[in-house]
C-alpha cells in the first residue's frame, strides 16, 4: 500500500505516549514493505525527523489544526496514497480514505484555546468522514460512541510496548526505595500529587527513599512550581531525557497519580513492562491498560497514595510479586500483534470495506 502518515506531533519534537505510538507506526509499515510519506508537525525543531519526513513549522494554539489539514491535503496531491493514517483528528484528506487514531478526549493538557464542548463537536463532525477510527482502549471507543460517533465506523486496538527495550534489568542494591513517575510534566499528569504525597511522609519514614519526576515539559510554569515543591525532599526532576528506560529500570515502584481521563495509560504500561509494580490514582483507562494490576487510590488521595507508597517500599516481596504479574500481563501488548490490526484497518480502508 502506498500510505500517508500524518501527524501534528512527532518525537523528538514532542516526547509522550501519543508521539511514542505514532513514530512506532511509522517504522512497522517501513518494515512491512509498504510505501510511506511522512508529514509531521513541529514546534521546536525537526531535528530527529526521519530521513525524508516533510515538516511542517506549527506555531502553537488552533490555527495549527487548519494548517495541518491544509499540509495533508497538499501532500495527498502529490503521493496520491492509497489510503492516510492520521494522529490528529483535524486531518481528513478529500478523496482519500483516512482513519485517525483518537488516544483520548481530554482535552486538557493542549491549552491551544478550544473549550473541551466545541472539541466534541468537532470530533463527531470529523468523524462523520473518516473511514474508520482507531480507538487505543475501550473506554477511548465508549468516549467516542458517547459523542455520536457510529459505532461501526469505531475499532478498538490496543496500543503496543516496546517489549524488548522496557524489560526488567537488575537494580543495584543500594539499600534504597527508588519511586519514579515518567509522564509529561503538566498539571494533568499529577507529579505534584506525587511530591505532596512523599512530603507528607515523616523524615523516617521517608529514609532511604528517592523521587524520580522524569519527562518532557508541556508546562515550564509548573515544572519551576515542581522544583520548589521538591525543595529539601529527596526528589529530583529529569526533563527533556533522551531515553526514559533507565529510570524505569533504576526505579522500585512506578508512580502514575494522572489527574485527567487516561486514553491508555502508557506509561504505567511501560513501568509494568519493566517489572515494576504501579501505584495509580484511579482511572478508568488505567485500570483496562493495566489489566486491574496497579494499585489504585483515589484521585486526588494523596494521603492513600502516601499509604500505598510506604506499604510497597516496606515490602520488598510484595514488589517483586506485583512486578512479575505485570509483566506477564503486559506482554499481550506486542508490537508485531499491534501492527497486524492496523494493517487490517488500513487495507479496509483503502479498499472501501467494512
């Protein structure tokens, strides 16, 4: 198939979940053959790209949404593609068949001036002529049924891991509890639940403990506030890393206290795939992706979350026993089983079946 791929974000530009899934995708369809162009977004810089990207320069808030559908088009033009696979839900390519990937509708870490109403809307008009939409959880498939999407235009595929890079690995016996949450650092993602939750610890208890807030900044407002927050406690921040499987594999316990409706979760995936054990606020997604393995408190509990994280680090065997439980679980999630789906969708699409 002759594919075009489409995205707003793109690493090493934008570093998250979303990002991660999206270039993944790109190399699968590589590898299996296919024709592909790629047309990405940037706003820092397309430093990283791979060889032959086209780059598109984005200036942050919703007029990028229009430029991209423009950039999709004009590149629909000149490849003539069988059939476009889009990250961002704005594309959708005339006389083309697109299906879109929807990660989640949360709406709440973009602050690109949309109220989260008048994105629904949007969705299910965009909706109404793409050939399909990629959903990466069932609760993701629910969101969508629930704003008017036709359900047999929505297919669930679960996203995949890495399993060969996010692996256990031995940890240096250093004699301390090393807790590590990797997301990016925004509001949203809660790490200042994680700190609240370690600093209400007494200086005792919280011996031999370390904090690891490792991910890129969405907000440097936030992550100044984070560094303050962290003063005197055993906690650092990591940002902009180029690789987080080290953190995952130095760590003990994998923090995930999101505070916004997950898509996936991925995360607390990749901290599983490693072996960890996960302690997670409560969500719906999370809880699907984790296959009911994590830990959940409350959201917003940061004083459950404090308790769970000195139950765990008290309990070197409970650790190793939700770790090995996780892991197993997560393996269902391998890429080769993930590329097979959208495979199928794509060659639906392009040939106009169900």
């Amino acid at each position: 198939m002759k594919l075009l791929l489409v995205a707003r974000r793109f690493p090493p530009d934008v570093q998250s979940g979303t990002e991660t899934v999206f270039a993944r995708l790109h190399a699968e369809a590589l590898a299996a053959g296919h024709e592909v162009r790629l047309l990405v977004g940037y706003r820092r810089s397309p430093e990283g790209f791979p060889a032959g990207t086209e780059a598109v320069a984005l200036r942050g808030g919703p007029r990028d949404w229009a430029t991209m559908a423009l950039a999709a088009d004009r590149a629909a033009r000149a490849f003539s593609p069988d059939v476009v696979l889009s990250n961002s839900i704005e594309v959708r390519v005339r006389g083309v068949p697109t299906v879109t990937i929807v990660h989640d509708l949360n709406f709440g870490a973009a602050g690109e001036g949309l109220g989260a109403g008048a994105r629904r809307l949007f969705y299910r008009a965009q909706a109404s002529g793409l050939a399909r939409v990629v959903a990466v959880s069932e609760v993701t498939r629910r969101a969508l049924l629930g704003l008017g999407v036709p359900a047999e235009r929505v297919v669930t595929v679960p996203n995949g891991v890495d399993l060969q890079r996010f692996r256990p690995a031995p940890r240096p016996e250093d004699g301390e509890v090393h807790f590590v949450q990797v997301s990016r650092i925004l509001p949203g993602k809660g790490q200042h639940c994680a700190l609240d939750a370690f600093g209400r610890m007494r200086p005792d208890q919280r011996k031999g403990m370390r904090l690891a807030l490792v991910g890129t900044v969405a907000d440097s407002t936030y992550a100044e506030q984070l560094r303050v927050q962290a003063w005197n406690l055993p906690a650092t921040l990591h940002t902009d890393v180029p690789d987080v499987v080290p953190y995952y594999q130095s760590a003990d316990i994998a923090l995930f206290p999101t505070r916004m409706p997950e898509g996936f979760g991925y995360a607390a995936v990749e901290a599983m795939a490693c072996g960890l054990p996960v302690i997670a606020f409560d969500d719906p997604a999370v809880v699907e992706a984790t296959g009911g393995h994590a830990i959940v408190v409350p959201r917003d509990d940061v004083v459950a979350l404090r308790g769970e994280m000195l139950r765990l680090a008290a309990d070197p065997e409970l650790r190793r026993s939700l770790g090995e439980r996780g892991r197993a679980f997560v393996e269902r999630y391998c890429w080769a089983d993930t590329w097979r789906a959208y495979e199928a969708v794509l060659k639906a699409a392009a040939k106009g079946g169900a």
